[in-house]
C-alpha cells in the first residue's frame, strides 16, 4: 500500500504574497514588500524571520538609514514590510523597536511652475505624451489615477472625469477641459481600433480589479474597461500569466517630463505632480475669487469658477482652457 506524500508546506515569500492579494494589496506594494523582506532575510545570513525579532528588525532598519543612507518614506516602506511579515504572516506581535535610528526626514516645498514655464514644457512634447501631460494638469488628476483611467469613467456629457479608488480608496471626480474633449475623442478612436486588433489576435483583454471577471463574465474584453492610455506594446500580467496591454509606464511620463522641463535655472525637482500643484494653486485671472464660505476649502474656490459651481462637473473655466485661448 503507498502512502500518500504530505504536501510541502508554501516558501515563507510565497504565504507573504498570498496574504498580500487577499487583501487586494497593489502589485507595486507586493513587489515592495517582498523586496524588503528578501533583503531582511538576506542581511541575517538567510535565517528565518521566525528565528528573529525586534533586535534583527532594529539592526536592519538601522543599518538602512546609516550604512545605506535611505529616505524616511523607504525605511519607513521596509518597517511597514516587516510588520506585514511578523503580524499577519507569522501572526507574531512586534513590541518597541528600541534604539532604532529612523532616517531624517526633510521638508521640500511643492514645485510649483508658472503658466509660461507649463505653455514651454507642453510644447516640447508630441503624441501620448503631450496629450496625457495636457490631461494630468488640465484635470489636476495624480499621476497613477491618470494612467489607470479606464475609458468608462470619461463622461463627455456631463464633461467630467471620475476617478476610480483614488487616495484613500476613495472615488472622485473632476472637470474635463472643453478644449481637451476633441482630441481626446480622437486618441480614443485610435485606442478603440488599437482593441478591435487585439480582439481579432486572441488577446484585448485587460486586467480588472477586485475579481470583477468572476462577478462579470467577459467584462475584461469590453471596452469600456480598457485603459484610456494603453501602452504600446502587449506584456504578461505578473499575476495571471496573461498577455495583454498595460497602461502607459509612469517612468515613460516622467522620462518625457523631465526631457520637456526647460525652466531657467531647471528645477530639479519638478515632476508631473508639479503640474497639480499650479492648478490648485493659481486661480484663472478671468474671474475674481471670491472668499471661502463657513467649512468650505478654499481649494474648491480655485478650482471652480462662481457661476459653474452649482452645476456639478460642469466644463467651467480650467487653466489648460485658458492656456489653449492664450
């Protein structure tokens, strides 16, 4: 009679990624976390996390802030990795990190470009490039919500973009420059035909958060869920093993941000967000702002125009507008 071989037992960096998607942790905070954790395992001669403690965990972290001479937001990445590991991996509670040495934190003020600086930048750039940049800043959308926008959350109606599980998990949404729909359209009928190959090919079909292929059979073939800015080329889903077509890599946007920035003296720090701070920050000179009413953020003021306010989404006035009558 043969007995039946007990199943090994799933690798310590495999049960991390298994507890990371069943939180519907993103595939940017998996790849960090195993990153450190790898890292954490290697710096103690590949002893197992089990064996160690907060006198390992303090010896790394330190060893990143003085040898390594991290960020703050990096170390504090790789404590938060470690924690994920020892709490709900190992289900071990970490007590106080004694004597850690934390990385010094500096305070940058936000880069902030004029409107001539953002008019020069937008005309260097051609194509995808030039028409995502235009979109980020005429929206005031952050990079990554810019990039995962899928073409059902553009509403030319009511000329407002929605955006999906945005900071904080939470949806939004903002105005979509008149002077942007045009062109718009146009990129999505390029983006729409761009999908009908891929259809004809055996692929078009895109990845959809929260297990939605399950909920809504073939739904990652349609195209209303397919992104708005679509790589150029196919690649394979780290997570499935599927081909198919990503959204625009973000090292693409910036890469095309920086080779425009032409500021004199250059601003080192200058970056696609660059563009959101100008917006909130710089009313349009064609109406006076008025001052903020009782509980309400002057933001909204900078943003919305008076007489376009009551009327949600709107398609009021929006500096990319004021800079294409300029």
């Amino acid at each position: 009679m043969t007995e039946t071989a007990t199943p090994k037992p799933p690798r310590l960096l495999d049960q991390v990624r298994d507890a990371l998607r069943v939180r519907h942790m993103s595939l940017r905070t998996e790849k960090a976390y195993l990153h450190w954790i790898r890292h954490y395992i290697l710096f103690h001669g590949k002893r197992h996390p089990s064996e160690m403690g907060e006198v390992e965990m303090n010896a790394f972290l330190t060893h990143l802030a003085v040898d390594k001479r991290v960020s703050p937001s990096t170390q504090t990445q790789a404590l938060c990795a470690l924690l994920f590991l020892y709490r709900t991996v190992l289900g071990r509670e970490v007590g106080e990190l004694e004597g850690l040495i934390r990385a010094k934190r500096r305070r940058h003020l936000p880069v902030v470009l004029t409107r001539d600086e953002v008019r020069s930048a937008l005309s260097r750039l051609t194509g995808v490039n030039h028409l995502f940049l235009s979109f980020l800043y005429g929206t005031g959308m952050r990079l990554m919500e810019g990039l995962r926008l899928r073409v059902k959350d553009v509403d030319f109606s009511q000329h407002q973009i929605t955006i999906r599980d945005g900071k904080g998990g939470k949806d939004r949404t903002t105005m979509l420059p008149s002077s942007l729909e045009s062109p718009l359209r146009e990129h999505l009928r390029v983006v729409r035909e761009l999908h009908r190959q891929d259809l004809e090919e055996g692929y078009g079909r895109v990845h959809l958060p929260y297990a939605l292929e399950t909920k809504y059979p073939g739904a990652e073939s349609e195209w209303k869920w397919q992104y708005v800015f679509p790589a150029a080329g196919r690649s394979q889903d780290p997570q499935t093993g599927r081909i198919g077509r990503y959204h625009l890599s973000e090292r693409q946007i910036q890469r095309a941000f920086r080779a425009a920035d032409n500021t004199q003296p250059p601003r080192h720090r200058a970056n696609p967000l660059s563009r959101s701070h100008l917006r909130a920050s710089r009313p349009p000179p064609s109406w006076p702002p008025k001052p903020p009413s009782a509980g309400m953020p002057s933001l909204v003021i900078c943003i919305h125009p008076p007489a376009e306010r009551s009327s949600g989404g709107g398609g009021g006035s929006n500096p990319y507008d004021l800079h294409s009558r300029s």
